[in-house]
C-alpha cells in the first residue's frame, strides 16, 4: 500500500532530523518515489515552519534559521526573534485559516512559527509539543486533542509542566481549575448558536431543531448557546429527535419537517448540514420555503447547491489574536505579575440562501 501524504511527511521529518540535512534528490531515493513529489512535499513543510529548505537541500530548523512563508505573507525582513510552537489537530479545513492568520502575525513580529499536527490523535500532542521545544520554541499556542470539552487531571499537568509560556487556543480549561489560569484566544460558539436561533426566530421561525455530534470539544458549547437561545425567545425544543447517533438524526428530520414539527434547523458541521440538505431535498422538501438551514463552522457551507447560512468562527483572527497574546507574554520582564487573560472573539452570522428573506444581511 502506497504510504499517504501525511505519511510520506512525517518520513521526510524523521529523516531530516536524525541526519541534520538531506538533499531533495537523496530524499526522493530513500522514499522510493519521484523528485517532483518530494519537493513539493518538501515547499509544503517549508511553508509550515518544520524544515528550513536551502539550494536543493533541507535542514532541520534551528532556533537561528531564518522564517521561511509563502509569499503572501513574508516579511521584509528575515525573523530572528522568538521561535513560536503550534499545536493544531489538522492542517486543513478549520484550522488552515487559523495557520495562515497565526503566521502572518508572527512574521509581521519578526517572529518565526513551528508548526506541530497531532493529526486528532491525543497521543500525538506529547510527541509534538516535545518537537517543537527540541526546535527551541520559545512559548506554545497549543490546541490540544481533549476528549471532552476539558482536559483531564493528567492532561491539565501535562500543560503545565511545561517551562515556557503557553496560551491555549480553542479550548478551554475547567473553571477554578489550575488551567483556567492559563491565557487562553477562543471563539464564543455560545454566543454563534445563540445569533443563530436568533436570526431563525426573526424569520418566524419557532420549531428550531439541533443537530450536532458530541465528539468534538465545540459541539458541547454550540448545545449550550442553542438551548440558551431558546430560553431566551421563550421557545420549546422541538420533540422527535429521539436517536442519540447523528446518523439517525438525519435519517429522522425529514421526516419531522414533513409533519410540520420542525421548521428550522441549527446544524454543526457543514458536513453534516450538506448531507441534511441532501436528504431533505430527496424527500422533495424545499429550503428554506420548508425548513430553514443553518450551518456552523462555514468552511464548506456556500458551496451547497442550496448557498447554506453560517455560523463563521474568526478563524483567522484567531491565529493573529493568539500570536499576539503569547508575545506579549514572552516580551514581560521576569517575575512580571501581569494578569493572564481570556479573550473571546465572536463569530459572524453570514446570510445566504437557505434563510434569506428580501433585505436579509449578514449580522454578527
């Protein structure tokens, strides 16, 4: 079997960092496959911090090496100031965005990023905090891949055993726990779910539905701000979604909207939205005459036969927001007593089609 991308990467930086530097031809002949796909797996890690590509060849990055990043987003002059770590689950979809608005403010800093991918897996997250530290991180920006919305005690006191300065980014420690003294960038997904059913509501729409999977750390904050919303409207949950599996959710909603008992529609992810919309229409059920649509996250969302309504976290704010706190807190004197922060940033309600009424526009 033929190895995958992330695969065949995480051979390239397994080589480069146990023989220091390799040329782009000797890497191609120890992978077994051609010159053109190992360089451009090579520019791919180039650009995301974790090798330092020069003349044909490839070095493991030093803390002295200079920044490379793609030409949107390079700096006038080379960085030769803090080395940052950062910790993403992925680097596609959702936190591609994050990537490229983190970069962009640590190049405009003078600042160079080294980028780790846990790939979801909470194995990983130990394994790559401890590549970045090797690769002279001077402070983390870390998403770590906590099962729940909160770490455990084991994962809290991985986090802060750590001897540089650490700003969690989308995610969120216990209240009154040791971790919530951490500084910390998030979205306010409470707040997004919250603008959401508002936005429905406005429509006079009043039997608004969720569906959402429990396994991701957002899904437990969009259920708060969707049940939150509700109250505040004076709205009942709709009844009828009985099955716990979010397979069954979307097998059961047509045939909810079908007997007039849901007319609306929160949906976290897109994915899951596109596959709701899908069904609905095989049941010749029109959006929104029928039911109105909301997505949240907006990655792939207006790309929908039907252009989806969503819920879009500042994502690239996110990554700019993060850089900035954490070089702050590497710029303190020692001992500096300055408070840690929270910052919350809001996500935008972009209108489009499977709500839209005349006039309708986009609120935040």
């Amino acid at each position: 079997m033929r190895p995958s991308v992330d695969e065949r990467q995480e051979r390239i930086l397994r080589l480069v960092r146990e023989r220091g530097s390799l040329r782009v031809a000797e890497l191609a002949a120890e992978l077994g496959v051609s010159a053109v796909t190992t360089r451009r797996d090579v520019e791919t890690l180039a650009e995301l911090g974790r090798l330092h590509r020069v003349h044909g060849a490839v070095t493991w990055p030093e803390r002295t090496a200079p920044a490379v990043a793609p030409a949107a987003v390079r700096h006038p002059v080379e960085a030769a100031g803090p080395v940052l770590g950062l910790l993403v689950p992925a680097v596609q979809y959702y936190y591609a965005e994050v990537i490229h608005g983190a970069r962009a403010a640590a190049a405009a800093a003078g600042a160079r990023l080294v980028l780790g991918i846990s790939k979801y897996r909470q194995e990983e997250d130990a394994a790559q905090i401890a590549s970045m530290l090797a690769a002279g991180a001077d402070g983390l920006l870390l998403t770590p891949n906590w099962v729940g919305s909160t770490p455990t005690a084991a994962e809290e006191q991985t986090i802060l055993g750590l001897q540089v300065p650490t700003v969690l980014l989308e995610r969120r420690a216990a209240p009154g726990s040791a971790a919530a003294e951490l500084d910390r960038v998030c979205t306010d997904h409470v707040h997004g779910a919250c603008a959401a059913v508002r936005h429905l509501a406005g429509l006079g729409r009043r039997r608004i539905a969720l569906l959402a999977t429990d396994a991701t750390p957002t899904a437990g904050f969009v259920r708060t701000g969707y049940l939150g919303g509700l109250e505040a409207l004076g709205l009942d949950q709709p009844e009828g979604l009985a099955a716990a599996d979010i397979e069954s959710q979307l097998r059961q909603l047509p045939d909810l909207v079908a007997a007039g008992a849901v007319d609306a529609v929160l949906v976290h992810t897109d994915t899951e939205a596109l596959i709701l919309l899908q069904h609905l229409q095989a049941r010749g059920l029109r959006v929104p005459e029928d039911v109105a649509l909301v997505a949240y996250d907006d990655e792939m969302a207006a790309l929908a036969d039907v252009p989806l309504t969503a819920v879009a976290p500042p994502k690239h704010a996110l990554g700019e927001a993060a850089v900035g706190m954490l070089l702050d807190r590497l710029a303190e004197e020692p001992g500096s007593d300055s408070p840690r922060r929270h910052l919350d940033l809001l996500p935008q309600l972009r209108v489009r089609q499977s709500t839209a009424t005349a006039g309708a526009t986009a609120v935040s």
